[in-house]
C-alpha cells in the first residue's frame, strides 16, 4: 500500500517520537538535500549553510512533539530552517559568498561564465530583504507551492504572491536592468 509522502511523514514523526530514532534518520535523508539548498541561498556560503541545516535539525528533533500533523513535515522543517538561516545572519558579520564550483563540462569559457552568472545570482539573492529572499527561494529552489510558502513563512498566500511579485523585479533590475514602469 502506497502512502502520500505527507502521510509517510507524519507516520515517520509518530515513530521517532515513540522511541525509534532510525524514523528520524529517514525523514533526514528524504528532505536533506532541498533544505541544505535553501540554507545555503539564504546564506550564500556552504559553511554557513551546512551549520544552519545542523542547527535546524537538531531543533527539530528536540520539538518534534510540537509539529502539528494537520500541516506538512516538509513545510514545517522549512521554516525551522529559514528561522535558523535569519538567526546565523543576524549572529555573524556579513562575508563574501564563496565561488561557485564550477561545472565540468563545456569549455573553459562556458564553465567561467556560468560560474559568473552563479555568483551575481547569489549576490543579488543576499541584496535581496529576508522576507523576499525566503519566498524566491522556497518557490524557485525548494519547489514549493504559494500554498506551501504561505505555511512556511507564517504569511497568507496573497502576500507570498506579492512578495514573489515584488523580489523577481529587484532581481530583473540587478540582474537584467529592467526598470520599473513609471
């Protein structure tokens, strides 16, 4: 019998709060890899990323009889992490993001330009507000819904639309040099 990944997950929490610690393992290895990139869009430096992911899942273990199975565990997990992210932000100076690993394929020009065009993304993410910055990338990097997003960040999904809205013309301004219609 198959179950939704949100059923699944919540039959995991249930398990990990009744003692079986190897649950907890599980829902760590489903949805490491999409938090760590959201850590690490927020933060911009994969130091930074991978302290923040550690903090918010040690969190997460210590509250998990707080997580409210009506919602999703992922939605959840995400916004542990984007609070994790804005604290590690608020607790350290500012530094410069570290260069993108480029990629190995292509030739050497292409493989600098991407990495070029990897680095002004992340600078104009980091230009970016928390609040913009935590809707870009939940919607473009952690594939999330207006819905999901909404539930993330604690805002309705009117206002995720809005701030999507608002934070793809900063980027298009910084990135493309769009300007705003008068």
């Amino acid at each position: 019998m198959y179950l939704p990944q949100e059923a699944d997950d919540a039959e995991l929490v249930r398990r990990t709060l009744a003692g079986e610690t190897v649950a907890f393992e599980s829902l760590i290895h489903r949805h490491q890899r999409p938090l760590f990139t959201v850590a690490f869009r927020m933060l911009g430096n994969r130091e930074d990323a991978a302290d923040a992911l550690q903090s918010s899942l040690v969190k997460a273990y210590e509250h998990l009889a707080r997580f409210d199975a009506r919602h999703k565990f992922f939605s959840w997990m995400y916004r542990i992490v984007i609070n994790e992210c804005l604290n590690l932000r608020r607790s350290r100076r500012p530094e410069s993001a570290l260069s993108p690993v480029l990629a190995a394929s292509g030739t050497p020009f292409d493989q600098v330009a991407a990495g070029e065009r990897a680095a002004q993304v992340q600078r104009a993410l980091l230009g970016l507000s928390e609040e913009s910055r935590a809707v870009i990338v939940l919607r473009h990097y952690g594939e999330l819904s207006y819905d999901e997003i909404a539930e993330a960040v604690g805002v309705p999904a009117r206002t995720v639309k809005s701030r999507l809205y608002e934070a793809r013309q900063k980027l298009g301004e910084q990135l493309l040099g769009w300007r705003p219609r008068s």
